[in-house]
C-alpha cells in the first residue's frame, strides 16, 4: 500500500498540469523530506486504468459531439473523444453528479485489483490514508447511524457502528455521557464483530424509554476511535383531538382561513386537504394550502359550498392518514342562483355583485418579517394575499436579482423557495401581490447562519520514526465555531503528556515521532446549530516498499488515448517510484511520457509503438519492490454512418443506420438507447448489426435514439430523434362567453398537435329536439385561432363541440361544451326541393325537405300546402301539415298545377314562398309512331325515319321513341340464330335514328314505340330488312406445326362467324431471325382449304404467319402465330403448348381417359371384394422356394406388401418377379405402346393403343394367375 501525505485541501488530486493554486505545503504533512504522493485515484475504463486527476481536464476540454463525427487536425479529436468517454463513464470525485449516459449499460467488470485501486482513489479524495489489513493500525469508524436518528416504534431499535483496525477493535457505547452497561438489560445485545446494537421488543417493553444519546467507542491497543453522538428518538404519531365543528360562515368575496392545526408528530406529517369523500379539493390561486398546512380562499364565492373540506395528516413511519373533522360553508350571497355560465364571465365578480377590494395579506401579517435558515437548507417563502379579483403575487430581492438556478416559484407563485443557501442569499426579499384595484407588499429579512462545516478535515498521518507531521482541524460556521481536541477519546488536557506533540490551535504539530506515539485523535468542532466530529489516527511505522496490485497484469488502451499506469505500493518512509519499458535502462519521464509525484505513468497519447512491458520499482532504505504492466495497443470504435434526425407519421416505417468499424480482436456489441434508457426490443422492432428498423411507427416512439457501439475498452455512440407526426390531441376546456340572442364567442384550448401543426378546427353542434345525439358542421376555422364568434339559429339548445386537424388527421372531439339555447323567432325560409309528381295517373304528390333544428326557429314547426291548375283562375286548396308529403286526390291526367308550401311555428308564419309547377299523373300514350321508313347504312347499321305522335296522345311526358328488333335468320343455309330482342332507345320528340350493331348478311324485323313516365304506348307496324354481306371474323385454332427442320405444317379452323358467303383465305407469312426480315409471301387458299404446308428456306430462320378469311365484301380480321423456336433457343413453344391444350379439350380424347379411369376402378374394386374374402394370399416368388419357418413375415402364411426392406423407391415401379424398372416421364405416349411406336394423325389426335405386357407368374395357395394390371401396379408403389 503506498503512503500518501496530504499538502493541502485540493493540491493532491487536482489539475494534472500543475498543483492547485490555493493548495499550502505543511499544512498537513512531513517536514523531514519533500513529500512524495502516490495516487491511487485512478479509473477503470474497462481496460483503461486511468487516474482522477485527469477528470479535472477532460471535464475543461473533452466535450465530444454525441451526433456527429469531427475531423480535427489530425488524431487530437480521436484522442478528446476517448478523454470524454472516460468521464462519462465514472467520475471519480465521490459526489460528482456527471453522469454520461454510459452509467446505464453494462459494462465489463475491471479485474479485483481495480476495485481496490478505486476505493484506494475515494478514501485518499476524502482524506483517509489506507493501510494494509495485515499491518497494525488503529481503529477507523467505517459505519455509522446518523446524528438524528428516528424508529419505527413497531420495529426493534437498531443502532449502527462498525469500525476496522488491526488487532480487531472491541466495543463499547454511552448513553447521555454515561457508561452504557449492555450486559444489564436482555433486550440489548451487540453484534458479533461489531459494534451495532440490537434492541428487541418482541418480549415486551417500550421504546420510548431507549430514548437518549448514544455514543459508540471503537478501541484497541493503538488507540480509540469516536463514532458521533447519536440522538435517538421514536417516531410518533398522536391521534386528532375530537371537536365538532359549525358550519363556517362567510359572505361571498369575503376572505377565509380554514386552520388544520395537525398533531405534532415525529417527523412531521404530510398535509393535505380532501372532502370526507375523498376527493381532492382542488386549487388555484384563488384557493391553495400554505406550507403550514392550512386552506387559505383569498376570496369565498358561492360554488365553494359545493363541497366540504377536510383536513389530513400522513405520518410518515406509521404510513397512516389520520382525517379532521369536515369544515362546512354556507356563503351569504347577494345573487343565490349559480348560474355556470357566469364562471366564464368577463368580470365574473361584478356579474355576480361581488365588491371589489384591494390585496391584503392573510399570511404572513403586517408589512415586515424576518426568517433564519441554515447555510445548505432549503430557504421557504411565502404570502398568501386576499383581495377581490384574486391578486397576483409577484417576488424580488431588495439591491439584486433572485438566484435564477436555485429559485423556484411554487403554490401559485405563492411560495418562493431557494435550495441549498449560503451565505449570499442573506438580505431582503419582498413579495408583491396586486390586483387592478391596487397593490401591497411585504419584507421578509432572510439570515443565513452555518452549521460548522470543514475547510480542513483532519487526515490519517503514517510516519516512519523520526519524522514529522501535523494534524489539522479547520472548520468554519456562523457563529464561529470552537475547536476541541481529544485524544483516544479522552480531552487532550488530561491526556499523558508527550514532549514529542504541540498543539497550536487547529493544529497538533509532530517532530521526531517514535513507536509510542501512535493513537487516534478526535477533533469536535461546535456551535449553537451543530457540530462535527472527525477522528485521525498517527501510526509509526517501518516498512520496506510492497507492491499492492497483482504482478505482470495485462492493460489494454485504445490507440491515441491518453492514459496514466498506476503502480499502487506502500512502504515507510516513502519510496520513490521509477518507471521502465521493455527492460531498457533509462527512466522513463519526459516527452510522451510523464511521471507524476505520486509516481504514476501518464502516456500522453497512444501510439503503436507504446506497446510493451513497462516495470515501475519502489525503493527506500529499508529495500525495494517491482511490478511488471503488459500494455496492448487496440484500435478505437468508431461509428461511421450515424443515425441521422428523422420525421416519421404515424404508422409507417422508420430505419436508423449504425456501422461501426472496431478492432477485430475485441468483442462488438451494438446495442440501443432511446431517451438514455435501454431501449425494449418488442415484435414492432428488428435490431439488426448496421441498423434498427421500427415498423408501423407509434406516437411513443418519439425520442432520442442513441446507437451505442462498445467492446471490452471503450465505445461510441451516435445519437439521432425521431419525430413522429400523429393526430393532434383533442381541445380541451371549451368555454362560452359573449352570449347573445344569436351569437356566442366560443373558447377553447389547443391540445397538443405531436409535431404536426394545426391547419384547421371545425366546430360542430348538437341539438336536443329534432335529432338529439348527432353532431352537424357549424363552422371551419385557420388552425392559429382558439376563439371564434359562432352565429346561431333561434329556439335552438347548442351544445357545441370542436375537431382539430392537421395533415396526418383529425383529433378526437372534444369534451363538449355546456348548452345554450337561443329564444323563438318565426322562421325566416320555406322548405327546399319543393316537388309535385303523379304516383298513379290521378294523383298528385306534393314532397319537399323538411326543414332542420337551425331553420325551424321555434315549437310545432309545420307546413302550408296550396296548389290550383295552372293558368285558371281557381283559388289556391290549403291543407296544413306537420310531415313532408301530401297527396291530391282525383286530379285529371298530366295537367299542370302550380304549388306553394310554406313554413310556420308558433311564433309566426315564413315569409311568402316561391311557385312550382307540378304534374299529375300519367297514363300509358294512346298512340304509336306512324310511316316508319327504313334505310340501310351498311352491313352492321339502318337509318330509320318516323312521323311523330300527337302530344295529346302522350298523356305525359315524352321521354323516348324505342325500337325493337330481332335477327328473323341469316342468309347462310343451316347456320342458327338468336332471336332475342333487342331495343334501341332515342330520347327527347324527334323524328330519325340509327340503329347499328348488327349482324351482317341477315332477316331482321322491327317495330317502334312511344315512351313517358308510365311506359311503352302501342306498337307500330312490323317492318322487314336484309343486312347486306360483311368481312368475316378471323380464322378459329390457327396452329402452326413444326414436325422437322424442312417443313412447317398449318392448320386453322372455319370463321365463328362468316358474315357472307366465304370466298378464300389469304396467308401472308415472312422469315425473320431476330430483327433482320426476309421478303413477304402471299398465299390465297379456297374456302374449303384448311392446311398447308411451308418448306422452309433455312433451318435456323423462324417465320410469321398472318391469315385471314375473305367474303365478296374484303378480308375480315387477321390472326397471327410464329413457327417455334429451335430446341437450343427457348423453351417448349407456344404452338406445341396450343396443341397439346387443344388435344387435351378433344371430346374423343376426354372420353378415352373416362373409359380407362372407370376400367381401373372396377378392377380395384374386384380385386378388393376378393381379399376381402379369401383373407391373405401367399405369394411365392417366381423361383420355386420353400417358405421356411425362420421367416418372420410368413409365420402366420401370408406375405406383408408393405415390407419396408422390400419397398420401392418413390417413382419407381414394382413388377410381379421383384425387379424395379425406373419410372420415365416424356411428353410422348408411345410409351403404353406395346413394342411399337404411337402415331399422330394430321391433327395431332393419339392413333396408338393403349396396352400393356402380360407376364404370366405361377403362384400357390390359390393356383390363380394374375396378368400385370394397373392394379397391380398400385399394389407395387403401395
């Protein structure tokens, strides 16, 4: 264990570069030679053993991006990004609050040795100085309860302190400064190696009567250590005191404080106001709960009667709540009715006639008050004001500003609270609270005093005989505070004395210490706010240098990291350190090396080269000791494509790169964070090694994501967000104000729009009469507004509601708003789509749309109908209705009338409305359409011509003339036709038409009628027509055959449909190989020509073939096929695919396979009726042997089929004498021949038969002979 000597409060592990400035040689310390420190405060970064005293420079300079790579000047930034990694990992500074984001992974568990080193680190930044367990040393306090204790009185008492020391200390304790005989009372035991007491009160006892002060003396034959004096108190809890309470009254606006006056506890309780339902009172800053617990209303008004208000107390040890008795209020008002729409008023107060009164304050009284705190306490201010309208409370601090990074505003801005004071926050501080009827304000004087606290603590001191040190005890407090040393517990006055100790104040000063000199000193430090009480040891020792970390360790550094060797060792008198590497002579110190006073090793920057075995030896007089450290130099991580900021809607799918580049003799783990947290892997995500892919992207899956790529040594990270575009929130808190007879401002809050901005609002509205519960648009409004006048109708009970949206959509509706009803009004329109139309052809129905909520203006909305002919002089019939329709009755046929309906309520009738002319009904027409004449155009279309009808005969409204036609026959012999009619239409009173689409070359027959709105009229006189001959339609199946490389074979099929007498056919076909084309060849066939046969040129040319069919008229539609492609160029071509899908569509063919399927199931079922009867059949094989009893699967005579040694391969098949023939599939049939080969006629059809070999088997056990048959087959593959 090294030796450390103190020079100072900050000179030993601050700034690397040079000592502290503030730091003061022999303040604590030797004398005799220059002090040499070793420091131990190093940290381990997985690998990395660097020391504290860097953390104080890489916390001034290394301040890495997180999001982007830098690039500068070389490998400084690579070397600042290590440096940063570092102190993001562990500050070594016990206390420190950095933190990286680094602390929430895992990491790698730094050998035990390290452990070691770092708790080494924390001791010496606190002053301790460790010796090895196996030297002697006094004792050292190590645990300890703290200075206010306070139970659980239901639990045993536990008291703590344990202490370290070489021998092992023993125990004892006081209590109120006197002996504490433990041995006296059962219920007090100590723990085994230990100093903690245990009180147990599960036999019986009270705790209260354990109350007092404790203190624990640790001791052994070097000296006594103190633990500090501990006060132990019992919680409490005490009961409300009972009380009934009358109901407070108060008139409205007037001020009001309801006291809570809890029990005192021990803590303190928790307090909080509910009613005696248990629902939370809520607050304001009209309404709110001081710091000392009580209700404060700056101004009482009526709905605060709505409730009743308790007061309760939560203790904290026994986590029970204890409930007061309810406040009731009954509020004397001038106004009784709480009408909720006056909460939304401008001016609430006079609205209700309540009078307005300047701010005074309830709490604290009068204009001025002082306050003392503690230095390091929270500071609590607080005025609460009553005032009519509710006074705004505002803070300041006389001659500056409030601390903006310790001040917080709390209860409304009621509160004004500073955290961890000191001595600069002393002064004045006013609040201000002010209305519009006036302002008033009030001094509060704030005094900071200080518990003692220390500006030198005293240190553990090792010396080796002969030397010098010091112990210092410096500590500073308001009021100032006083210093006492003890000595083994003992004041310092009454201890022995000892010519080689002075004691100059603060400070016990050493010279030539010898073995005798060894104790544990105690300084107390006090004032009237408290004390500390500190204990030191001085231990004389003469050791030889020792090493405390195990020999020859392995440390692993990142390349261009800067990093500092530690060779921890102990030794008295102090040895000095020397560094060496690879075994070279020469100390190493200068240029990239640097060696610390406390003999550490700092590399300034990594290279490659720095690899090796470094050895340090200590040495003093009393002898020497070495230790040996293998450095390995590793490449850096980096990650070289970084996640970059992304904006994703919702729902679809977002990926985030990360590649790293790492040094491939260390372990990559790439893992994720978002928000600094471990991110969950759920089925919504995939993590891969380069990326992280997030499907159907959610609104929670919004943040920070951060890739953390890491191994064994150091690590990278890369930080992208994610914005995602979701629905806005709905509005909120809706509120009417401005009402008036036919308008309303309407109010509301935006909810939030998740990064998405609002583009519109709509507000809709629900009615309670004609359709309650459906909600209709009344408005749109830009997405920058929250306020917006509506326009409304009268007699109508609004309830109102509004819709956000933007682009990804629209939010949930808001909660709606309350009701307002407008007064009546007669209405101000009639009813729309006014409508009079026969249903029979002496009616007259009269139909409009009823008018809705917002138009009908008042109760019992109904309709005034009137109608009369038009152009008479009749008066106008008037019926009234509460519907939409009315039906006249006995009208004459489709005559006009005119029609007005008009609205009315109880308020009054609409204004006048407007005429519409309506009909009655309609009857069938009387006549049909005369001298129909026929012209015809061409093959497919006729002209027709007609004279009209009478337009009193229509009896209606003309809609159409229609003819209907159908094809009689055709003018080829025994081709059959459909004679299905067929209509053509033509709209409006004209006189010609075309009908078209025709069948050429055919008897057609035609009549025309007259149509209205009831239907056909009579029919004219049939007229007769011939189409003329057309093109025919093109060829059926063309095939075009390829049976070798010489010839090419065609075959097509007669026309579907000729359209005339068929004259020929025309082929064109022409050779091409690949884009070059030969010349074009023209053939003209007969009509009863359906082959051909084309001797190719080449036989690597491929040729096009264009046929086409030809009546008198012309060529009709073309079709078009190509000769195969040779073996070697494609696959089986279209052609042959044509014609084997045309054999397969053959009727002889499909009946073939019929007849062969039926075949072989009567076969399987005969051969199945006769196993079933005659049970096994004993199979011999084709050589005549005898079945021997060893045969296992012939025991009971019969012969398994599905014996597994004998089972054929699938696609094989099995024959009768046991050999296998291998199954080979062609597109031929010659196959089934029987020793010859199939034959295709010209067609392509299948002349060959079907047979099969017949091999004649003996068999015994029913001397039958069976013939290889497809059942047999069947058994076989079985």
């Amino acid at each position: 264990m090294r030796r450390l000597a103190a020079r100072g409060a900050a000179g030993d592990v601050g700034e690397v570069a040079a000592p502290a400035a503030d730091s003061t040689d022999c303040a604590q310390g030797r004398s005799r030679r220059p002090p040499r420190l070793i420091d131990l405060c190093a940290v381990w970064d997985p690998g990395v053993f660097l020391p504290a005293a860097g953390w104080k420079r890489a916390s001034g300079t290394a301040r890495r991006r997180l999001n982007e790579a830098e690039t500068v000047s070389g490998l400084s930034s690579v070397r600042e990004a290590q440096v940063e990694r570092l102190e993001a990992a562990r500050p070594c500074r016990p206390g420190s609050r950095e933190r990286g984001p680094v602390l929430r992974m895992a990491r790698q568990q730094p050998p035990p040795w390290v452990h070691t080193a770092i708790l080494l680190c924390l001791l010496s930044l606190t002053g301790a100085i460790e010796i090895p367990m196996d030297l002697s040393q006094p004792p050292t306090i190590t645990k300890q309860s703290v200075k206010d204790h306070i139970v659980d009185p239901r639990d045993n008492i536990l008291i703590e302190c344990e202490a370290k020391g070489n021998p092992a200390p023993s125990f004892h304790w006081t209590r109120n400064s006197r002996f504490f005989n433990i041995a006296k009372d059962p219920r007090v035991s100590m723990r085994r190696r230990s100093g903690t007491l245990v009180i147990d009160f599960r036999s019986g006892g009270r705790p209260e009567e354990y109350e007092g002060e404790y203190q624990c003396f640790a001791r052994n034959k070097f000296g006594t250590a103190l633990s500090n004096r501990i006060r132990l108190q019992v919680s409490k809890s005490p009961l409300w005191p009972k009380e009934n309470l009358d109901p407070v009254v108060v008139q409205e606006g007037a001020p009001l404080t309801l006291q809570c006056n809890p029990p005192p506890g021990l803590p303190s309780p928790v307090i909080f106001w509910m009613s005696s339902s248990m629902e939370p009172i809520t607050q304001d800053k009209r309404v709110s709960q001081g710091h000392n617990g009580d209700l404060y209303f700056s101004n009482v008004m009526l709905q605060d009667m709505q409730t009743d208000y308790s007061c309760n107390a939560r203790f904290h040890f026994t986590h029970t709540i204890q409930q007061k008795n309810a406040f009731t209020l009954k509020v004397l008002t001038n106004n009784p009715y709480n009408d909720s729409s006056l909460r939304n008023h401008p001016d609430m107060y006079s609205a209700r006639g309540v009078a307005e009164r300047t701010p005074s304050f309830m709490y604290p009284q009068g204009t001025a008050s002082s306050q003392m705190v503690l230095r390091g306490m929270d500071l609590l201010l607080e005025c609460i004001a009553s005032g009519v309208p509710t006074p705004d409370i505002a803070w300041y601090k006389k001659g500056g500003d409030l601390p903006s990074d310790k001040a917080k505003f709390e209860n409304f801005n009621k509160a004004l609270r500073i955290t961890n004071v000191s001595e600069e926050d002393s002064g004045e501080y006013f609040c201000l609270a002010s209305n519009k009827m006036g302002s008033i304000r009030h001094t509060i004087s704030v005094r900071v005093k200080a518990a003692p606290y220390w500006l030198d603590e005293p240190k553990n001191l090792i010396l080796a005989p002969g030397e010098d040190g010091r112990l210092v005890c410096r500590a500073n407090g308001n009021p100032k505070p006083t210093v006492q040393w003890m000595v083994n517990g003992e004041p310092l006055q009454s201890a022995p004395p000892n010519p080689n100790r002075e004691v100059a104040g603060d400070t016990i000063i050493f010279r030539d210490t010898q073995i005798s000199s060894r104790a544990v000193y105690q300084c107390n430090t006090s004032n009237e706010h408290g004390y500390l009480l500190a204990n030191a040891f001085v231990s004389v020792l003469d050791v030889p240098p020792r090493m405390l970390s195990p020999r020859n360790q392995l440390i692993r550094v990142i390349l261009y990291n800067r990093t500092r060797l530690d060779c921890p060792f102990f030794g008295s008198p102090i040895p000095t350190l020397r560094w060496f590497k690879n075994g070279q002579g020469s100390n190493l110190d200068g240029g990239n090396y640097h060696v610390y006073e406390n003999g550490s090793l700092e590399i300034k920057m990594i290279r490659k080269e720095d690899q090796g075995i470094y050895t340090c030896v200590a040495t003093n007089i009393l002898g020497k000791a070495e230790n040996q450290v293998r450095l390995e130099v590793k490449d850096p991580t980096r990650i070289y494509r970084m996640p970059e900021d992304q904006v994703a809607k919702r729902g679809t799918t977002v990926q985030l790169e990360c590649r790293v580049k790492h040094d491939p003799s260390l372990k990559l783990t790439v893992s994720w964070l978002k928000d600094d947290e471990p991110l969950y892997i759920g089925n919504r995500m995939k993590k891969e090694d380069d990326s992280l892919t997030i499907f159907g992207v959610a609104e929670r899956d919004q943040g920070s994501y951060t890739c953390v790529a890491s191994t064994e040594l150091d690590q990278d990270l890369a930080k992208a967000y994610l914005t995602v575009l979701g629905r806005p929130d709905r509005p909120r808190d809706l509120e009417l104000t401005d009402l008036a007879e036919r308008s309303v401002r309407l109010t509301w809050i935006p909810g939030d729009d998740n990064n998405s901005p609002i583009t519109d609002y709509v507000v809709q509205f629900e009615e309670d009469q004609f359709q309650p519960g459906v909600w209709h648009d009344h408005s749109k409004f830009p997405g920058s507004v929250n306020s917006a006048i509506l326009q409304l109708s009268p007699y109508v009970n609004y309830q109102f509601r509004v819709i956000a949206i933007n682009e990804v959509g629209s939010s949930h509706p808001s909660l709606p708003s309350e009701r307002y009803r407008t007064s009546g009004a007669p209405p101000e329109s009639n009813p729309a789509d006014v409508r009079g139309e026969g249903t029979r052809k002496n009616n007259m129905e009269i139909t409009w749309t009823p008018m809705n909520a917002t138009s009908a203006f008042g109760p019992n909305l109904r309709y005034i109908v009137k109608w009369r002919r038009r152009e008479t002089r009749e008066t106008w019939n008037n019926v009234t209705v509460w519907g939409s329709r009315y039906v006249v009755g006995q009208t004459p046929v489709y005559v006009p009338y005119e029609i007005r309906v008009q609205a009315e309520n109880d308020f009054g009738k609409g204004p006048e409305p407007d005429t519409v002319i309506g009909y009655s009904g309609e009857d069938y027409p009387r006549a049909a359409p005369t001298d129909v004449k026929i012209r015809v155009l061409n093959s497919t279309a006729i002209s027709l011509q007609w004279n009209r009808v009478y337009p009193d005969t229509v009896q209606g409204q003309l809609r159409e003339y229609r003819a209907y036609y159908w094809r009689e026959s055709s003018l080829l012999k025994n081709l059959w036709v459909s004679q299905k009619r067929q209509q053509a239409s033509f709209p409006g009173d004209r006189p010609r038409g075309v009908v078209s689409r025709l069948f050429p070359y055919s008897n057609y027959k035609l009549e025309m009628v007259v149509v209205n709105g009831r239907g056909d009229g009579p029919r004219s006189e049939t007229k007769e027509f011939t189409t003329p001959e057309g093109v025919p339609s093109a060829p059926r199946r063309f095939r075009v055959r390829q049976p070798n490389l010489e010839t090419i074979n065609l075959e097509w099929d007669h026309p579907e449909h000729p359209n005339g007498i068929l004259i020929g056919y025309t082929l064109k076909y022409v050779a091409f190989n690949g884009t070059k084309l030969g010349k074009q060849i023209v053939e003209n066939f007969s009509p009863n020509q359906t082959k051909f046969t084309v001797q190719r040129a080449d036989p690597v040319s491929r040729y096009r073939f264009t046929l086409s069919a030809r009546t008198q008229v012309g060529s009709g539609e073309a079709v078009t096929e190509e000769s195969p492609a040779p073996p070697n160029e494609a696959t089986p071509t279209a052609a042959y695919t044509n014609n084997q899908a045309d054999i397969a569509t053959q009727g002889w063919f499909i009946g073939l396979m019929c007849a062969i399927a039926l075949l072989v199931l009567i076969l399987l079922i005969v051969c199945f009726i006769k196993r079933s009867r005659g049970g096994k059949y004993p199979v011999r094989e084709k050589k005549d042997v005898p079945l021997g009893p060893e045969d296992p699967k012939e025991e009971d005579g019969s012969f398994d089929y599905s014996d597994e040694d004998n089972k054929p391969l699938q696609g094989s098949q099995t024959s009768l004498d046991g050999t296998i023939k291998q199954q080979e599939s062609d597109d031929s049939l010659v196959d089934y021949g029987e020793g010859g080969e199939g034959q295709f006629n010209e067609d392509g059809s299948f002349i060959g038969q079907y047979t099969v070999k017949k091999d004649k088997e003996e068999t015994e056990g029913n001397e039958s002979s069976e013939a290889t048959s497809p059942v047999n087959a069947i058994y076989s593959l079985a």
